[in-house]
C-alpha cells in the first residue's frame, strides 16, 4: 500500500521494548494490554476505505448499518402501531402497552448501533486524524497516534472469541481508542497491518 505520511507528522523515535511497553523519544510509556471496555460482535462491524486518494477511512460496514436498520423497521412500525391501538381503544391495555415497551426496545437498539459505532479518516497529507459521529465531529493530529494494538479477548459464551482492535495515544487522559471488536480474525489483522503502514508505527500484539 502506498503511504502519503511525512516524517513530520509521525511520532519521532518510536519503538517496542516489548508488547507493553513504547520507548517515544526519551519516554518510556506503558501501553494497558486489558481490553477495553467496548461492545461485542459476531460479524465485521468496520470496512476500511480510502476516501478521495489520499485520506484512509475506518467506517461502520454494511453489516453494521444492515443490523441497525434491521431493528429499526421493526420497532418503529411496532411502536406506531401500539400507539394507533391505544387511541382507538381496539387491543387490551395490557397488550397495547406490551407492544410499545418491545417496540422502543427495537428502536432504541436500532438507534444506538446507527449512532454510537465511530467513523475514523486518517489523514496523513494534513496530519490529522478525524473522528466524527452523527451530531458530532472532533480532530487532533495524527502524530498522536503511537502504535496499532490487537488483542484477542476470552471466549465468552454468547459470541466467542472477539479480536479487539485499538489506537494508542500519545494522551495521558485517553491513552487508547477502540476501533472494533469482533469475531473475524483476519478481517481486523487486515485492517490493523493497512493502518500501520499507512500511518508508519508499530504493531502491538
């Protein structure tokens, strides 16, 4: 993959003493190899695209979007349709209200997993990384970013193994930045050895 970064805008001197540990210059910094506290999937929830030639961009997949949605055209005609019911008196109040209870749960989840996933745009021409949201859009320069950490989380009984893919930082108050968290192993090593060429740091493992 070509890469479009400048030694100006990369971490200068970075290094892996080991799989926990970063020598930056003349710090040392201690990178957490806990997982981060961050939502489970059994599918690909994140596609990396390059946007315009030269920006690389971490966005929710079509899965994500397609599960969101999934829960939405269920719940909201759900919720409408107990609300109608209620005014007209036609179904038990009981019912009526049963039904609007599991269709705002439909909504709510259809919403959440639409707004809250994070879509990320590496921008080394301008040595920004930008993070944006639905109502929401923030920045800070892409030199922060100290080093790519995948992680492979236990087992759990519902989903499986996930493999958690994160941003460290330069950044003493948000020290690490989850990207995704997934079942698809080679799916997040492709994304995760794209990123660290692009943006020329380390891989954690």
């Amino acid at each position: 993959m070509q890469r479009h970064d400048s030694a100006a805008d990369r971490p200068l001197g970075v290094s892996v003493v080991e799989p926990s540990t970063l020598n930056v210059g003349s710090r040392t910094i201690r990178v957490e190899r806990t997982p981060l506290l961050a939502a489970k999937s059994s599918f690909r929830t994140q596609s990396l695209q390059w946007a315009s030639g030269k920006v690389l961009v971490l966005r929710p997949s079509v899965g994500s979007r397609a599960f969101a949605l999934a829960f939405l055209f269920f719940g909201v005609p759900l919720t409408f349709a107990a609300v109608a019911n209620a005014a007209v008196g036609q179904e038990p109040f009981g019912l009526v209200l049963v039904g609007a209870f599991v269709g705002l749960i439909f909504v709510t989840i259809g919403t959440l997993q639409w707004v809250l996933p994070l879509r990320f745009e590496f921008d080394a021409a301008a040595g920004q990384l930008r993070l944006s949201r639905p109502g929401r859009r923030w920045q800070r320069p892409l030199r922060d970013v100290l080093a790519v950490q995948l992680i492979e989380e236990p087992r759990s009984r519902r989903i499986g193994i996930t493999y958690q893919l994160n941003l460290v930082l330069d950044d003493e108050r948000q020290p690490r930045v989850n990207l995704s968290n997934h079942t698809d192993r080679e799916a997040t090593r492709e994304v995760a050895r794209e990123l660290t060429q692009y943006l020329s740091v380390p891989l954690l493992e």
